[in-house]
C-alpha cells in the first residue's frame, strides 16, 4: 500500500473527503501544529545560518530517495 500526503485548501476539505470516501479509500487527517521551543529552534538556525550555503529546494526534491515497501 502507497501512502500519499496532501495539502487540501481548508475550503476544499470536504469535497475532496467526500470524493475520497466515494473510493473507500482510509483516510486520516493530521494537523501539525508547531511548538514555540520548535519554531525557536528554527528561528535561531536561520538567523545564524548563511544564505551562500543554501541549496534550492528543487535541487533538494530531485536528491531525495524514496523507499517503497
């Protein structure tokens, strides 16, 4: 089985569930909310971080290895 993530517009949600159910797919829906020490955490690396050694997200995307089971 392929689990697939989405980012559905909150407008959207319910057509898109009612779609989804239509096809007896399982459904779950997470939100993720972030911690203050989190965003923190995440602030101080990008305040001290230098913007010359950034790699550009698509470049990124296109390293990542994806291990299906």
């Amino acid at each position: 089985m392929t689990q697939v993530t989405l980012n559905i517009p909150d407008q959207d949600l319910n057509f898109f569930m009612q779609l989804i159910e239509k096809f007896n797919y399982d459904t779950t829906i997470s939100d993720f909310e972030m911690t203050s020490e989190i965003k923190n955490i995440l602030d101080t690396r990008r305040k001290n971080s230098n913007e010359v050694n950034y790699i550009p997200w698509d470049e990124v995307k296109s390293k990542i290895i994806f291990n299906k089971k």
